[in-house]
C-alpha cells in the first residue's frame, strides 16, 4: 500500500484531520487539478486517514504541482 492520499479536501483540512487522530505527515501539497496530496509516515496511518476522509479519497490521476525549481 502507498503512504499517499489524493483527497478532495484543503489542505488545512487534511492537516487538521491528521492532527484529530495524532497521524504525522510526511508531505503534502495542493494539487494543480484540487485537492490535497498528503503523503503519511507509514501505511498503517494512511489506512486509518483512508476510512477517515472515505468518498473523499480521489481515485485515478491527479495533475500535481511542479516541486522543482528551474535553472537560470
């Protein structure tokens, strides 16, 4: 199982929703197509962050954003 979530959800929420069950996040980040990505330490915590957010789980691709900065 992948420690990543897409989920159709603001960050702030998801932090929030992470934080209301102790569950650290690795990464997260907006996603360019809405939604958040949010990447946990371990698949136990994304298990449990998967049957929290439920129908809000986005399936199939997304559209991130580009992390890397250009080169001058």
């Amino acid at each position: 199982m992948s420690r990543a979530l897409n989920v159709n959800a603001t960050e702030s929420h998801v932090i929030a929703a992470c934080a209301k069950r102790n569950i650290p996040i690795s990464a997260i980040e907006a996603l360019r197509s809405g939604g958040t990505r949010v990447v946990m330490i371990n698949a136990l915590d994304t298990a449990t962050m998967l049957k929290a957010f439920g129908s809000k789980v986005i399936s199939g691709n997304v559209v991130r954003q580009s992390l890397r900065l250009g080169r001058p």
